[in-house]
C-alpha cells in the first residue's frame, strides 16, 4: 500500500482551482453509448472509462495495449506472440485465459464480437481502423449477459462525408513491417469503406515469426427512420509459437526457445469471415430501437509442442441477433429510460484433435461436435428521482446450452450436454453533489460460463462435467469530477466470487477447476487534464487484494493466496504535446509484483517501461504527409510479455524484447 498515498496525491495536486484556472482548452463532456443506451459519463453510477485513437498518434498498434494503457484496473499481456493473441483482465476477470480473452464482453460498433460461449478472439479488429474503445471495469451481466466481468465496446472508424484515402507504412526491429490502405466516401445517405491492413513480425525470440492479413469493408445507410450499419472483415494469420520457458531458460537466453517447440513446429493458423449488420431505428419522438446481427465462420488449425493430440483444428461456425427498445416515460412523476432487450446466439465447432509427429499429422485421437447456444433477456431503468439523483435498475435472465457430440466411439461414447442458467441483478445510485462533483454508489452480480475450450476433458473426450459456472457480486463506491479541461474518477470495489474459473496444466495442454471461493478488493483512480491548447497529462492508477478464501486441490491448500497472473499495483502517466504541426508523447507503465502459480512460490517482480512518440503533420494542397517514430522500453528493462499460468513444468515465461525502435509515414488524400 505504500504507493497509494502518491498516486492520490498526483490526482489531488491535478484538480486544485488553481490548475484549472489556467486552462486554454475544453474537453468535451464524455458521453458514453456501451451502457446499452447513451449515458451522460459524469452522472451515470457505474465504473467506465473512455478512450479516443485520436489522443494516441504515431502508435504500432501491434494490439490494443496502448490505447487501454489509461484505463485502470485493466491489465495486457501478449503484444508480441501472436498465436497467444491479445490476453486482457478487467479486475482481474479474463486473467485465467491461456490465450485470447475470457471474461469480458466485447463489441466491435454495437455488436458482440465474443462469442456465445464467452471467449473473444482480438484477431477480428483491425487495429488501425480503432477509433475510441469505452471500458465498463466490472461486473455488467445485467447488461450483457454471460462473461460480462467487463466490457470493451470498440467503435471503428466510419464512413467520411468527403471522400478519404490513407496509406499507412512503417517498418521497425524485430522484423516488424506493415502496410495498411483505407478509402472512404459518402454520395447522398449512402457511405462505405475499405480498409486493408498486412502486418508481419519476425519476433524477439526465436520462431516467434507471424503474419496477418485482414480486410474489412463497411456501408452505413442514413434515412429518416434510422440507420443501417453492415461490417465485414475477413482475416487470414499465421503464427508461430516460441512458446514458455522455465526461469533457468531464460537465465540462460532471453530469446531461448524449448528444444520442443522446434520438434513439433508450435504454431497456428487462422482464417476467418464475419458480417455484421446494425439497424439503429427511430421512432418520431425520443424512443429508440435496435436490432443487431451477426454471422460468421472459423477455420483453424494449430500444433502443440507434444505428441498426443497435438494438433487441433476446427471449423466454426456462429452467429447471433439482438433486439433492444428504449422507451422514455414519467411514472409516479419521475422521469424514467427504460430498455429492454433479448440476445439470441448460436455456436457450432466440429473439433479434430490427431498426433502431432514432428511437425506432421498423425493418427486421429479426437472427432466431436461442440455447441454453445446462449438465451438471454434484459430489462434496465434509469431514473432521474431529483434535480441531483439518478438510480439505475437491472436485471437479466441467462440460459447457456453446452453440448458436445462424440464421434471418436473407439474410447466409448463421451456424448454429453448441460444448461447453466442464472439470474443477474444491478443497482446503482448516484448524486451530484455540484455542478462538477458526483458520488456514485452500485451494486452487480456477474455469471460466467466455462468456454468450449475450456471444458475439455483431461482424461478422454467429451466435457468435463465437472467444471460449472462462476459467479461474483461485486460492491463499489466511487467519486467523478468533470471540468472544461479536466475529468477524474476514484473507485473503491470489493468483490466476492464463487467457483471462480482457474487453470492448470498437463504437459502442453490447459485444462481448468472451479475455485471455491475468493475476493477481489481494489482502488482505482484516474485522471485527464487539458492544461493549455497543447499540454495534455493522463494518469491511472490502481491496487488490488485478489485472494483465494476456500480453495483446496490435489496439489495443496490455497486459502489466502493471492490470485495468480495480476499484479498487485499498476500505474500509467503521459505527458503529450501536440502542436498543429508536430507531436510528441511520453509515458510510464509501471507493474507490481505478481504470482505465476497458485502456490505463490512463482513470483514475478515488478517493472516499469518507459515509451516514447514523435510525429510530424506537413500539409500541401488538401494532402497530408505524416513521419513518425516509436521507440518502446527505452531504457532497456527485462520484462514478461505474457505469463502462462499454474504450468505444471514450471514454464511460465514468455520474455519481452528490450528497446525497440520502428518508423512510418502515414499519407492522406
């Protein structure tokens, strides 16, 4: 606890009357839309934090790591080992995942890009097509449904009143190198884009080399009753898997790679297509509606550095539609937005699992059919009580259907399904002390679904029956200031979960138990401050007690242990400078220790990474010609790009590079 009192102090030395008198420049009122309608940020009682691209130029953006850098509370790992994907936790919800993102919902403009089963897969987002990304940091399965611990509802660029063209090439160490290409345009109410984004990376260690290619196309289509959005995007990426090592291995080499990874030619492969469609309606007054949809299917195939079941494929295929009214009322003389809505969703994975014999396949050991098919039904009031409160009321009824269908009959029949259901509640209340002061105070509990994947039986095929839901109900406190040039928000959480969602290893392979019982106790704290036109601060800060209270195995006793793969402390802070014709930013993230096992015998000190940017703007007859330079961990720290959790081998780490420099230029016409 003892960085507390510095990081408050930061904040409070930041909002003094005097700090804001010397402003030069107003930042706009945050408005934020993933609460499921739109919400004024400052008077809305929940946890939500926002940011806009746009604060962020000349980035990589090898993932979504820097733009989620000021939001606290949140946690990324795996920027640089793309067959890992992105591994976010939000109050450490999503930390147990081996790879990709459990736990948090997310959405790409209003429709859900995480699956029905619960598992998000960030390979469907081009990055460079981001334009604000709105963080709900805890529990909201009232709103939308099973993994919701948090939300990333990601907004991409739209269609340009005026036509719009951009190339954008960089290249950098680590064999890094991608080309991205954009056009836009609008002719009457009809708008559409295009964008094209190749991006490959040779790695820091050794086979670590991937590539990804997408290309994502969109028509918006206005009119007088409402607006009509359809996304679609297609990717095809390869990885290689350099994989984890023991702490002597990377003693020995940072860049070191297992004998085995080589041997069996760790990788994976993906293709896939989606098509999204959103129609936002309009009703004459102040009503509204939506009806969203979605489409899709996967391809995939990896190996594992093992021999038995070493390769998996599958070939998914899913899709969804939602449905939600808002309806404005005044019952019992106070001002009420209600909304309600229904998500229907459906999966379907035809899984192979053969040897892996050096690299090639070998005989079939796994041939099933996975479903998931998820039910949900929501009703959400907002109600303005008095000129100074607002109360916020949720509830949302959960049905998730889990079905696997063995047609591997050598080994018996290993045919199975189950329903996990749950009702979820939320209430929050908020008052506006004055005109730039709120408390908030809010109540939720969250519902969690083991993921297909994650129900993988560890003896044979099938699912493991035993593995159910999580559960957790969360408790907080907060306070929100809002200025011409500053906002601010303090947050105090405590959680209580049951069954939590923990991994483990055999061999290569990630299998998962349900946690008794264990708490989640935390402070967050972030600010923003326009000081002048030019000069712009942001800081987070955040601190948490995540524990196990009951959880006992076959392998020990970890009542009162801490939670593995979050640190205990983390902090963000950037000083940016933008002038109309040049830029720069420099930032810090520091992380505290952490545990890589539920043992706590793993542990992971802490570190802190120093980044620089620095941009130039040159302007000649409506086309803009943009240089820019990156340079990451400038001062050269060791560090973990991702942490493999409770690996029965003590293969935990995957080291990160040291400093890293890369360069492009952007050209718009």
């Amino acid at each position: 606890m003892k960085r507390t009192p510095f990081a408050l102090a930061l904040l409070t030395a930041a909002i003094t009357p005097h700090a804001m008198a010397e402003t030069a420049t107003e930042l706009d009122s945050l408005i934020i839309t993933s609460p499921r309608t739109t919400t004024n940020w400052l008077q809305s009682p929940i946890s939500i934090s926002a940011v806009d691209a746009s604060e962020k130029p000349g980035e990589q953006s090898l993932t979504l790591d820097t733009l989620l850098a000021p939001v606290p509370g949140t946690v990324v790992q795996s920027r640089y080992n793309a067959a890992q994907g992105m591994r976010l936790s939000i109050r450490g919800f999503g930390s147990r995942s081996s790879f990709g993102v459990r736990g948090v919902r997310v959405l790409v403009d209003g429709v859900p890009l995480t699956m029905p089963d619960g598992q998000t897969e960030m390979d469907g987002v081009d990055s460079g097509l981001v334009e604000r990304i709105e963080v709900i940091r805890g529990p909201a399965s009232t709103i939308y449904g099973n993994a919701a611990g948090g939300v990333l509802a990601i907004q991409t660029r739209e269609p340009g009143v005026e036509p719009y063209s951009a190339v954008d090439i960089s290249a950098g160490e680590l064999g890094y190198r991608r080309t991205r290409a954009e056009t836009s345009g609008t002719v009457g109410n009809l708008g559409g884009l295009l964008a094209f984004n190749s991006t490959q990376l040779d790695g820091f260690r050794d086979h670590g080399r991937a590539e990804a290619n997408s290309l994502t196309g969109k028509v918006r289509w206005q009119t007088e009753a409402g607006r009509l959005g359809i996304n679609l995007n297609a990717l095809d990426n390869r990885s290689e898997d350099p994989g984890a090592l023991s702490l002597a291995q990377v003693k020995a080499s940072r860049s070191n790679v297992r004998p085995a990874v080589l041997q069996y030619d760790s990788d994976e492969r993906i293709r896939q297509q989606r098509l999204a469609v959103l129609w936002e309606g309009y009703t004459g007054g102040p009503d509204t509606y939506q009806v969203r949809s979605y489409v899709g299917q996967r391809n995939f195939g990896n190996r594992l550095p093992i021999s038995n079941r070493g390769m998996t494929s599958y070939d998914r295929l899913f899709a969804g539609v939602g449905a939600q009214y808002t309806h404005h009322a005044n019952w019992f003389g106070l001002p009420q937005k209600i909304t309600g809505g229904v998500d229907l969703e459906s999966q379907r994975d035809d899984r192979d699992r053969h040897t892996n014999l050096s690299g090639e396949t070998g005989a079939l050991t796994l041939e099933q059919r996975e479903r998931a098919e998820s039910r949900g039904i929501f009703l959400e009031d907002e109600i303005t009580l008095a000129d100074r409160w607002l109360m916020t009321l949720g509830v949302r009824r959960d049905s998730v259907l889990l079905k696997v269908e063995d047609h591997y009959l050598s080994d018996g029949d290993n045919s199975d399904k189950q329903t996990l259901s749950d009702w979820n509640y939320s209430w929050g209340l908020s008052y506006q002390l004055d005109d730039h002061h709120v408390i908030y105070g809010r109540y939720a509990t969250s519902f969690e679904t083991p993921t297909t994947n994650e129900l993988a039986n560890p003896t044979s095929g099938g699912f493991n029956t035993s593995l159910g839901s999580a559960d957790a109900v969360n408790r907080e406190i907060g306070l929100k200031g809002e200025w011409p040039n500053v906002h601010y928000e303090i947050a105090l959480y405590s959680m209580r979960l049951e069954d939590e969602l923990v991994p483990y290893t055999i061999g290569s392979s990630t299998y998962y138990t349900n946690a008794g019982k264990s708490s989640r106790d935390g402070l967050e704290a972030s600010l923003d401050w326009q000081s002048s036109e030019r000069w712009r601060w942001s800081a987070a800060y955040s601190y948490n007690r995540y524990r196990f209270t009951d959880f006992t195995t076959t392998a020990g006793n970890y009542d009162g242990n801490r939670i593995a793969g979050i640190p205990r402390q983390t902090l963000f802070s950037e000083l940016a400078y933008d002038a109309e014709a040049w830029y720069t930013r420099v930032n810090v993230q520091a992380f505290g220790h952490q545990y890589a096992d539920n043992a706590n015998q793993a542990r992971v000190a802490g570190y802190a990474l120093v980044n620089a940017r620095l941009g130039a703007r040159f302007s000649w007859q409506g086309q803009t010609f943009e240089p820019y330079v990156g340079l990451d961990n400038l001062f050269n720290r060791d560090y973990y790009d991702n942490l493999r959790i409770n690996d029965s081998n003590g293969f935990y780490y995957e080291p990160a590079p040291g400093r890293t420099l890369y360069a492009g230029v952007k050209l718009s016409f």
